[in-house]
C-alpha cells in the first residue's frame, strides 16, 4: 500500500474499507485521496491493499477534511469527516460504491485521482500536483507516494530500485536517468508509469521495476541543449555545446566540447547529465576539472547520436529500434613525474631506484557504435557494429638511477623516446534469443552470440638509451635503436546453447520436475600477424634478433552439458522463494600454434583440461518487505602461457628490465569458492540493503616471476611455475536511507580487502610475499527541498611483507575526505561548493596532506530560467598536488607529478528546450 503524507507532525489516523455496492466485494487499488474542506488542499493518498482497506495517519485534528474515492467504471464517492482531538482517530467503515454504466451522452467530468492502477501499470496523474511553472520531472517524482529520489541519484519504488527511466516506452536520449528527469517540463507529462518487467519468463521473481514517463499528446516532440562557454585566469577555458531534437519515433543530439582545465567527461552521457536543465547537485563532485588526474590535459571532444523506433509504442515484451553514435575526442597532456622505488632484494638488502620523467603526448581517437534490436514475447535479436581509429603522438624522457643499501650511486639510465602510433578496429557482434513455450516437447531455449573483430595497428618508435655503471666502466652501454612495428589480428567469440532436454529425457512430474538440461559450446578463435622490422646506429644496421615476421593462432573451445533443478514455495501476496542447483560439466581444448622466422619460436602447444562449475542459488522475497538472493559457486578454472611468456624476443636496450622466456611452462589450475549474499530492502521510509561477496582460492602451477637483479639495478624477469599461491577476497556494501520530515538522508559504505600469499623467486631464492589490500568507501548525502550535502571519504592501505625479511615491511595509505554542498536559492541562484583534504603516507618518506577547495555560484534569469552565468573557483587554497603511491610484492613505489593547480573561470550558458508546438 503505497501512501504519502505532507506533515509528520500531525497525529490524526482515519481508516476505512472500499466495497462493491452491489455485490458487496472489497475493492482492491482503488484510489483513496484526502482533502482539506476549505482550501482543497491535497494532504495524502493512497491505494486500497488487497481487502479493499485504507489507512491513513499524521493527519490535522479537528479540521474539516473530505476523502474522495475513485475506481474504474464506478462513481466518484466523497465523504466528509473530522478528526477529533480526543481520540485522534476515526473509522469510516465501510465505503460502498455505485457500479457506472458507460453514457456518452451524460459525460461527468471529476477530479484527476492522482494514483491508479491500469491492468498491471501503476500510474500517477501529473495534473493532480500543483507545482512551479518552470517544474521539471524530477521535482514531480518528488511529490509522488513512494517514489524517492535520494541524494545519490538513486530512484526507489516502494524501496526497489527503478533499473530504467524510459519517455514514452523508449530511452531518451541515451537512456541516461538525469537527462530525462531534469530536463523533461513538469507541464508536458501525462503520467507517470510504473511497472515490473521479466528478465526472465520462467522466473517470476526475477523482474526489474521500470519507470515510464508518458508525455501529453502533441507534447512528444521537440529539442532541448546547452550552450556554454567560460574564461577565466590563466588562459583557462571550458565551453560546451550540445542540441537534441526528438519526435515520437526519432531522437538525434549533437554534442562538442573543448577546455584545458581537464574536464574529462567519460562519456557523452556523463556531459548531457551534468548539462541538464535543472542543473547539477552533489555539490559538483561527479563532474568538474579534475585535478587529481596525471599533467595537464587540453581536450577537444565532438559526438553524435541517432536513435529511431521503427514501432511508435515499445514495450516491455516488443521492441525494434536502431540506435548509433560517433565521438571524436583530442586530448593533449604534459605529465613529469619524480618517484622513487624500494626493492627488497634480501634480508637486509634493499635498492632504491629514483626516476624522473616527462612526457608530451597528442592523442585522437575516433569511434562509432551502432546497434539494431528487435525482440518480441518469445524472440529477440541484435547485431551491434563497432568501428575505431586511434593516433598517437608520444615524446618521453626518463632519468633513473640506482643506490645500493649503502645509499652509494651504483647506475644510471636515460631514455629518450619520440613514438608514433596508429591503430584502427572493426567488430560486429550479433546475437539471437529464443525463450521456450510454456507447452510443448521441443527443445525451445535457444541462445547464440557471435562476436567478430578484426584489428590492425602500426607503430614507429625511436628510442635512445645511456646506460651508466658508476662501478665498472666497462658495463656502460649506448643504444640508438629505431623500431617499424605492424600487427593484424583477428578475434572470434561464438557461445551456443540450446535446451531445455528434459522433456525428452524425463517425465515432467515429480522429482523431475523442472529439472533442466541445456547443451552449450564455445569457441574462441584467435590470430595474429606480426612484422616488426628494428634497426640500431640511427637506422643504419638491421637488427636481426628483433627483426621478426610471425603468425600466431589460438583455439579455446569449451564444451559442456549445462544440468540444473530447482525447487520453489509460493504463497498468493506473501513470499515466493526458490532453491535452485546447477552443475556444468564442462571441458576445454586450447591449441597455441606460433610460427616464425626464428626458429626457437616455432610452437604447437595442445591442452586438454576439465573446468566444471559448481552452483547453489537461493531466493526469498517476502512481498512488500524484503528480497534476499544467495547464491555459492565453485569454479574449476586453467590459465595457459603465452608466446611472450614462452619464447620471448628480449630487448637488451632498457638495461633495467630484461624479460627473457621459459619454454618449460605449465598450465595453471586454479580452484575457487564464491559466495554472495545480496539483501534489498521494500521499507519505503527506512530502506536497508546490503550485501556480502567472498572469493576464496588457491592456484597450482600459477604464473610467478623468478628475477636476478645485480648491484647495478639491473633485473632478468621470466616467468616460472610455483604452487602455493593462495588468496581470499572479501567485499561487502551496506546503504541505508531515511526519510523523516521531507529531510532524505542517505548513507553507503563499501569495505572491500584483498590477502594473497604469492610465491616468487628473488636471486635464486624462494620468496613468499604476504599482501594485505584494503579499501574502503563512504557516502553520506543529506536533501531537505533544494539543500542538498554530500560527505565522501576514501580510504586505501596497502601492506607487504616477504618470508625471509620480515623487517621489512612495505607499508602505504592514502585517506580523502570530500565534503560538497549545494543549494538553490530564490529559483535562480545555486551555489555549490566542495573541499578535499589528502592524505598520503608511505614506508622511508615523509607523510604528505593538503586541501583542495573549489565553489560555484550559478544565477538563472528571463522568464523560463533558462539563461545563466556561473563563477567558478577551482583549489582556492592552492595546495592541490599530484600523489604516486602504489606497492606491489617486494615493490614500494611513491612520489609526485605534475597536476593542474589554482584557477578561476567565468562561465555564460544558454539552455534552449521546447516540447510540442
């Protein structure tokens, strides 16, 4: 029973039962909504549970109040009552309503009830909220019962999440939630829908809730944008464009943006969010210069976007619609970087490396993806092309040097490298499903998806390298080395699996009912040419060991017999739960070919190896209170070694890292046990969901690195086979929201801790590396009407001991504390702001904290707000820096780069919209 209640203070309860008047039957959903007498103010609504019966409470005392009954084909019943002070309550009993036969010539027009249900679709009635004219689908939802949107963006309905907001049946624009709910006008929207739809047919309990937001006729075309463009100190700028037009049937947006303050959106949807007409909240934490990124980045971005629904009125069962888009991005970035690395070497021997860089690089990257779906009750399809180009430009300059535990300057090493890179991909993926009639004997499950791509790239690098031994002159090295470098390849992924066997194998009832048995297969295929010509002296002698033409094919096929049964207990209104059991029997055949014009990387390597799954699910939801879904896997899984693991070319020109190979490598075999505990709350006031996750393994044979590394610095990698490698996962997330006096609170917490025991080979020796990884985040969001603050804090720590030097002990953390806040002013003014503070710490170096603090004030004017100007202030302190802080085995490494620091940007915005006529 979903209900909404304007003032928690008020203490007054009413009850009552809605009834047939005729047949004397309770009346299930019909639409209860109070008013008061004298000023028809809407106080609260709801709909009857499933005996016909209402319950309001927190209503005024001793007011005149009337409540209005509608249903469909009934007529509207209006009973006027008050509270009293003494008891607090009243009980209307029984309200009966008159059955209305259909008159077109005795038309009565009533009030909009404002909640209904039509078949299956729960709909809210937007005429029936009174709200601001320049109102946006957003500030609706917020009035609706049951309907929340929380301060991290999240929608919940009745405490379940909303997977999809949809206009009209169809994504808009994207399909991004924020881009419809913001910017779609309150005055255009007919309804709001809400519906369960089957993700999967057999399975009644595994729905999502879907959101639709149904525009007025005439109302369901028109376009909307942003024009942007700021300036500010510093030679700074930010400027953004976008524009969408859209009908019943098509959608197309153009968007572009350019700036230097890195303001990297990830995506297009990204921009179009945080451009919306409602503007953003979160105190602009998701979307803003962002300074903890590596130099400084110029970026110059350009997209399109098509969409077109070949049937004006998709559903949740019916579907066909072609989708596409472009993007062309620029990016230019200027990094240096300064860090130095510790290396345990033995009991009380440890190295330090410290290196300096700098690095130009140009990038430009195009890519285009389209995507034609069709689907129906039964049968759905899709094919999803894909094309890039990428070309980069990379200048880069490294100085390293080497100090023994002595601290006395052992090497040193400079790298000059000019590189320049072009790569271009094509894949088309296409997929078809078919779900089984409910009757009949043949086999009717059906899934096939292929993926096809086809990739090529060339790459032209000269690199030149000064090795200095400060120890022994005469390991000194110089290399001018030039390197053509092209490679093709092809990738092939085709699944197939095809079901349900049982009705031919058993009878279908008793014990084997709802058994399964699925046939499935999978077949990976994989090549690739390489031609690679290298030469030393500044292009003058052909490098003949590095000169190389090879062809290089890989076939994975895995087979398997797919067998499941489950058992479920369903109870009308109450619970449905489900145990259910599945084993894949399942083998692999992997065949490595490599041929070559050095004779030591001819390879024909064949596996053979069982990876069956093992699997346990259980489901319980208890309607109207909670779902919880657990579920404990076993997985049998092998990695196999690769060419450049087994027969590597080893390049002698970074005299720092030498890999060489080992022809003698084994597969892996790795056993692993998963368990995952998910809990979602239906409390639609205080909701709680959380979950569990643990992955628990061990490894035979797996991959370790055996290293010999001389006083110099300079290290020989290959890859080895040790067993013992041991590791546990554990990962876990609680949210828990409230909702207490129009004041919505929400809080997250996401722990997560990785431990490995990880074999190696350090000179000869076996090590045993105990890695210790933990993690954590949280997330506080307070809104009260248009305040709205945002409490973050990140937390990372990083541990590392070896079995034979346990003093010493590599240890890292880093700590960020977000704080942003935003709020709406007079309709027209927003000020946002938001402050970091970072800390950083590592094993041998100093601990470094600073603030970062930025601000926005944004002012809306002219009639439909859709004009604003905006002043930013990004690390108003002027303390923001560049951290390195990461540690890997016997590895620490920290330091600083460079990063965009202090300045102020003046911003002028323009936001065009218009929907119908």
């Amino acid at each position: 029973m979903l209900a909404q209640s304007t003032d928690s203070t008020r203490t007054g309860e009413v009850k009552g039962t809605v009834r047939d008047s005729l047949r004397n039957y309770s009346l299930q959903l019909a639409t209860i909504a109070v008013y008061t007498v004298n000023d028809t103010a809407l106080l609260s609504y709801q709909l009857t549970n499933g005996f016909g019966a209402f319950y309001f409470e927190q209503l005024p005392l001793n007011v005149p109040l009337k409540v209005i009954v509608t249903y469909v084909g009934y007529q509207q019943f209006i009973k006027y009552f008050k509270i009293p002070t003494e008891n607090h309550r009243v009980d209307l009993q029984l309200l009966y309503l008159k059955n209305t036969p259909v008159n077109l010539k005795d038309v009565v027009v009533t009030a909009v009830p404002p909640v209904q249900m039509n078949g299956d679709t729960l709909e809210f009635n937007a005429d029936a909220f009174k709200l601001d004219p320049n109102a946006v689908a957003e500030d609706l939802l917020r009035k609706l019962p049951g309907i929340t949107i929380w301060g991290d963006g999240v929608i919940t309905i009745g405490g379940k999440k909303v997977n999809n907001v949809l206009v009209n049946g169809k994504p808009f624009l994207g399909g991004d939630t924020k881009v419809a709910t913001q910017n779609i006008p309150k005055n255009v929207i007919d309804k709001i829908q809400v519906y369960q739809q089957r993700t999967d047919i057999g399975s009644p309990m595994d729905s999502i809730t879907q959101l639709n937001i149904k525009l007025k006729k005439g109302k369901d075309f028109g376009y909307l944008g942003t024009l942007s463009a700021g300036y500010g100190t510093g030679g700074h700028y930010d400027a953004a464009a976008n524009f969408n037009w859209f009908n019943s049937r098509t959608q197309f947006g153009i968007m572009g943006v350019s700036n230097n303050v890195n303001k990297i959106a990830p995506s297009s949807n990204t921009l179009l969010r945080n451009s919306t007409y409602k503007g953003v909240s979160d105190g602009g934490l998701e979307y803003q210069s962002d300074l903890s990124l590596e130099g400084i980045t110029t970026s110059h971005a350009g997209g399109l976007f098509f969409q077109h629904d070949f049937i004006p009125d998709p559903g949740a069962s019916k579907n066909n619609r072609i989708t596409a888009d472009f993007t062309s991005i620029y990016k230019k970035n200027n990094t240096s970087r300064s860090t130095e690395t510790l290396v345990t070497l033995g009991r009380d021997s440890i190295q330090r490396q410290q290196l300096r860089s700098n690095q130009f690089l140009h990038s430009n990257t195009q890519q285009f993806n389209g995507k034609y779906e069709k689907k129906d009750y039964q049968t759905s399809y899709f094919i999803n092309p894909a094309i890039s180009a990428q070309q980069d430009h990379r200048q880069y300059r490294e100085e390293s040097d080497v100090y023994g535990f002595n601290k006395e300057l052992q090497s040193s090493n400079n790298i000059t490298t000019d590189n320049n890179q072009k790569a271009r991909s094509a894949t088309i993926a296409a997929g078809f499903t078919k779900s089984p009639l409910k009757y009949g004997l043949l086999p009717g499950d059906i899934r096939v998806n292929n993926t096809f791509s086809i990739n090529d790239s060339v790459e032209e690098n000269a690199n030149k390298t000064i090795f200095t031994s400060y120890a022994d002159s005469a390991l000194n090295a110089h290399y001018d080395r030039n390197y053509h470098e092209k490679r093709n390849s092809l990738h092939n992924d085709l699944f197939v699996s095809w079901g349900d066997f049982s009705k031919w194998l058993f009878d279908a009832h008793g014990f084997m009912n709802k058994f399964s048995v699925k046939l499935q297969n999978r077949l990976i295929l994989n090549t690739e040419d390489v031609n690679n010509m290298v030469t030393d002296s500044g292009g003058h002698f052909i490098n003949q060991y590095l000169t190389v033409k090879s062809n290089a094919a890989i076939i994975n096929e895995m087979p398997g017999i797919n067998l499941g049964k489950s058992f479920d207990w369903i109870l009308s209104d109450r619970y449905s739960k489900n145990l259910s059991f599945g084993f894949l029997a399942q083998a692999q055949f992997y065949t490595l070919k490599n041929s070559s014009n050095h004779a030591f990387q001819e390879l024909d390597r064949q596996y053979k190896k069982l990876i069956p799954t093992i699997g346990i699910n259980y489901t319980n939801a208890q309607w109207g209170k909670y779902l919880d879904q657990i579920s404990l896997n076993m997985n049998f899984t092998s990695d196999y070694p690769g060419i450049n693991q087994l027969v590597p070319l080893t390049d002698s020109s970074n005299q720092y890292i030498l890999r060489v190979g080992n022809t003698k490598l084994q597969p892996t075999d790795k056993k692993e046990l998963a368990f995952n505990w998910n809990h979602s709350s239906f409390n639609r006031r205080n909701v709680l969901n959380y979950s569990f996750s643990t992955k628990a393994g061990i490894i035979k044979n797996s991959f370790a690195d055996s290293s010999f590394t001389d006083q110099l610095g300079r290290s020989t990698y290959y890859t080895v086979n040790a067993d013992g490698y041991k590791y546990l996962n554990l990962e876990g997330a609680i949210s828990k929201a409230f909702d207490i006096n129009k004041n919505e609170i929400t809080l997250s917490f996401d722990p997560k801790l990785n431990l490995s025991h990880t074999p190696s080979y350090i000179n000869g020796r076996k090590n045993w590396s105990d890695n210790l990884n933990a993690t954590s985040s949280l997330h506080a969001t307070y809104t009260h009407n248009e305040l709205q603050i945002v409490i973050a804090e990140e937390f990372s720590y990083y541990q590392s001991s070896q079995s034979w030097s346990a003093n010493n002990l590599f240890r890292n953390y880093l700590n960020v504390v977000k704080l942003g806040a935003t709020l709406n002013l007079f309709e027209s003014l927003n000020i946002s702001s938001n402050i970091d503070y970072n800390y950083t710490t590592a094993t041998s170096s100093n601990a470094t904290h600073f603030f970062v603090w930025n601000a926005t004030a944004a002012y809306r004017f002219l009639k439909q707000k859709n004009v604003e100007v905006k002043l930013t202030a990004m690390d108003m302190l002027h303390q923001n820096m560049g951290i390195i802080n990461y540690g890997s085995s016997n590895l620490l490494t920290h330091g600083s780069e460079s990063a965009l620091k202090q300045y102020f940007l003046f911003t002028l915005s323009y936001y065009p919209r218009k929907f119908g006529k």
